[in-house]
C-alpha cells in the first residue's frame, strides 16, 4: 500500500515551495550567514558560499527531494528501500533534527522575547530593554532559567499546533501566508537599514573583494565554515528534505523545485547580510562578534534609532521568528514522518495528532534542558571541552552527522533513481550532466574537507591555519 498519502501531499507547487523555502530559511539565513560571514572575512565567505550552493547544494537537494518522492516516505523508509544496509544513514538524517530542534525552538523563543521587549519600548511599557545595555539584557534573559524555558515552550507549543495540522492544512497553509509576510519584512528592514547614515561601509563588506581573511582562519576553515553553513541553510542532509519530497505529487517538476529552493535560500541570506551589516557599520560597531550579532549587536542598534527603532525591532524579530517557525515546523515534521511510517509498517493506524503531541513533548524537554543550561552559564557539566549543549548538539548533528550523511547519499545514491523521477510527467533533465558530475565528485570532496574543517574548528586543533 502506498502509505504516503495518507500522511498528507502538498496542495499546491506553489504551496510547497513555500514550506520548503520556509524550511530552508531560518535562523541559518538571518542569523548564522551573516556573524560567519562577519567572522570569516566578509565578500570571500560569500564567494566560497556561492560556489558552494551550486556544485553542491543544488545536486544534494535535487538528490534529496527525487529520493522521498521516488519512496514516498520519510528519511529512514527512503534509505532503507534503497537498501537495507543503507539504513544507518537515514537514521543519521532522523537524529539531526532531533538534536538541532531543541536548541532551535530555544533561539526561537529568544526571538519572541525580543519581539516583545520591543514593543515594549515603544509602549514605554515595564517590560522592554529600557536603556539597558543590550548585552547585559540579553545575558540576564538567557541566565534567567523560567523565563527561557517559559519562552522555548510557547515556541514548541505553536511548532506543535502547526504540524497537528497536518501537511497541506497545517504546514503549506500556514506557510504559504508567513512565507510571503516575511519578504515584505525583510525589505522594509533593508531599506531602513541602507538609508541609515554611513551604511556604505557595511556594503563594502559584504561586496568589495577582500582575501585578508585566507591568511587569518585559512582557506579550509573558511571553507569549512561555509560548507557546513550551506547544509544547515539548506535543510541538507537531515531527511527534511527527503521528507518534504515525499509529500510532492508525481507530477511536480524536481529539477525546477531543486534551482528554486537554493536560489531563494540564497537571496534571503544575502538580503539579512544587506538588513544587518550597514546598520551594524551605522552605529559604529564591528560584525565580528559571532553568535551575539543577532541578539546583542543589533539590539543596541535598534535601541540606539530613536523613537522608532523598537519598531522596526518588532518587525525585524518577528521576521526571525516566522523563519524559525517554519524550520522548526519542517524539523518536527521529519522526525514525525518516519515514526508514522513506522507505525504504518506494524500496521497501525499513523496517527498524526498523538505522534505529533508525544514528539513535540520530548522537544519540550530537550528544549528546555538546553534553556535550564544558559548559553553555559548556569554551571551545568558540559562534555566534549565544549561550553554549552547548544555547541555539543550542534557538534554531532551540524558539524559531523550531517556531513557524513550527505557525502555518503552522494556516493550511494543511484543517478538514475534521480533521472527516472526527474524526467517523470515528460519533464526534461536539463541539468543530468552537471548533476551526475557534481553528485559523485565534488559534492564527496567537499563533503570531506568540510568534515574535516569542522572537527578542525570546533575542538580547536589548528591543523589547517
Ligand atoms: N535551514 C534552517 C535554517 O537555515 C534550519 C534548519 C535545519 C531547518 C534543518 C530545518 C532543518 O535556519
């Protein structure tokens, strides 16, 4: 029996691509593109980015979405139809998005906090920033242990009701709203940023060539930090994709959804760089900071803006939470799909609702042991000479489960698995050649050095600088 559609389609190729560009676009685009590429050098970690995302990331999805489609079931039902010995992969893609989503429904309810801290300053009400120095407000939120996880929960809560939905009336219908809410934000927060005295230098940073930093982190680590950027941004290698590609319907075009879906990811990135780095430069302050980019540096800037900056602080950090939402939304949903498929294979009803209530509560409680921790600061044990378990859940999946999944769906996935689903309906391959090129050797090597750049970055071992 073919199970798939009883766990749901996708309503519309339009709706769909909303739910995958939304699952794609998060906290990766509108945070974690621009610190790293504040950290690595500016324009040359966009070029590597680039690059990247086309003999890359485009294969990798293109090979993802023909692999779920072709099954019609989630990660782990996909590789083991292919084989069983192929199995281990898809359960590598079904727990990275167990430990990503954790500490992502966290960082998402940081967002909801801030959107209403700036409202709150507009209102002059109790419960806003108030001229506190933005570093400090934020390191009293995320130490303060209830109102972090009070907040990480409403964030799950609102992931769980989503998906309860179900695919089409839950997911594509709430994307294909918040989707294009979330583009009009983006540029009214563009604009205001750009027009913002002594913006420009902001802009030289992202698009005047600059190679200074080859010499500091080193190619490799540049590389690394971009390789494993792209993945995450992407939502490669974690059987979300594979999971949404199941949900297409046979007549759908694979190879036009795999162009559209990077292509976009990519423009909302490079569009958060242009909302973030010429305000950044505006008042004075450098990109460099890493992780506190999103929560402390632009706070300060929309603190310092004057009457209206809490303003476009509510819009920018109610645009960060629909990204996240919407990625959140597609992490649940593929841990749920495979258990569904699972129960189908024991021939159980899937029961979506009681699967979605008892995953979303394990996430509850990941999510909030990672809250309960504080960015490290709460005096938890940590293992791996990491600092926090953001960093240690991050590690497994980002920087080593995800990697190793995509360059071994790379080499084991069978091109004409690809071209059969690909040219279904009398849909031309229009790109096999580069496809078949790319997927069997750049996307291996690749997938290596950014393994290994990586492991490199993350436990501090210098090999490559
Ligand atoms: N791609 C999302 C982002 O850029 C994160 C994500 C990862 C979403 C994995 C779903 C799955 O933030």
């Amino acid at each position: 029996m073919e199970h798939h559609h009883e766990k749901g389609q996708w309503g519309s190729s339009f709706g769909f691509l909303m739910a995958a560009i939304g699952s794609a676009v998060g906290l990766g685009n509108l945070w974690g593109f621009p610190y790293k590429m504040g950290m690595n050098g500016g324009f040359a970690f966009l070029l590597l980015y680039l690059i990247l995302v086309v003999f890359v990331g485009y294969v990798i999805c293109l090979g993802e979405l023909s692999l779920g489609r072709h099954f019609g079931k989630g990660v782990v039902g996909a590789y083991e139809s292919l084989s069983k010995k192929y199995a281990f992969i898809g359960w590598f893609g079904w727990i990275s998005p167990l430990l990503i989503i954790g500490f992502y429904c966290m960082l998402g309810g940081y967002c909801l906090k801030y959107a209403f801290a700036n409202l709150g300053d507009f209102f002059g009400a109790g419960f806003g920033v108030g001229g506190q120095d933005s570093a400090a407000f934020f390191q009293s939120f995320y130490t303060d242990q209830l109102s972090s996880s009070v907040y990480t929960i409403l964030f799950v809560l609102l992931t769980v009701l989503i998906v309860r939905g179900g695919v089409s009336s839950g997911i594509e219908r709430f994307t294909k709203v918040a989707m294009p809410a979330l583009f009009v934000s983006l540029v009214i927060v563009i604009i205001r940023s750009v027009t913002l005295p002594g913006a420009g230098a902001g802009l030289e940073f992202i698009f005047k060539p600059n190679w200074e930093v080859f010499q500091g982190p080193g190619f490799i680590n540049v590389l690394a930090a971009a390789g494993g950027q792209m993945f995450f941004s992407l939502s490669l290698g974690m059987g979300i994709t594979v999971t949404y590609g199941s949900y297409m319907k046979k007549d759908a075009n694979l190879e036009r959804s795999a162009l559209i879906i990077p292509f976009a990811d990519t423009v909302i990135a490079i569009m958060a760089s242009l909302a973030i780095m010429p305000a950044v430069f505006a008042t004075g302050q450098e990109p460099t900071q890493g992780p506190g980019l999103l929560f402390i540096t632009l706070q300060s800037v929309f603190s310092a803006m004057g009457k209206f900056g809490p303003i476009f602080g509510f819009i920018f950090y109610m645009l960060v939470f629909i990204a996240a939402i919407t990625s959140s939304i597609a992490l649940l949903e593929a841990i749920c799909s495979t258990v569904m498929d699972k129960r189908a294979e024991k021939g159980k009803p899937m029961n979506r609702k009681a699967v979605v209530n008892l995953i979303g509560l394990i996430v509850c409680l990941e999510g909030v042991f990672v809250a309960l921790d504080g960015l490290g600061e709460n005096g938890f044990p940590h293992i791996f000479g990491l600092s926090t378990w953001l960093d240690t859940f991050d590690l497994i999946s980002e920087g080593i489960l995800m990697p190793l999944g995509a360059c071994y769906m790379a080499i084991i996935l069978p091109t004409e698995l690809v071209d059969k689903e690909v040219t279904l309906n009398n849909n031309k391959f229009r790109t096999q050649k580069f496809f078949d090129f790319c997927i069997k050797f750049c996307a291996p090597l690749l997938m290596v050095l950014v393994l290994l750049g990586q492991i490199d970055s993350f436990f501090g071992l210098k090999i490559f600088s």
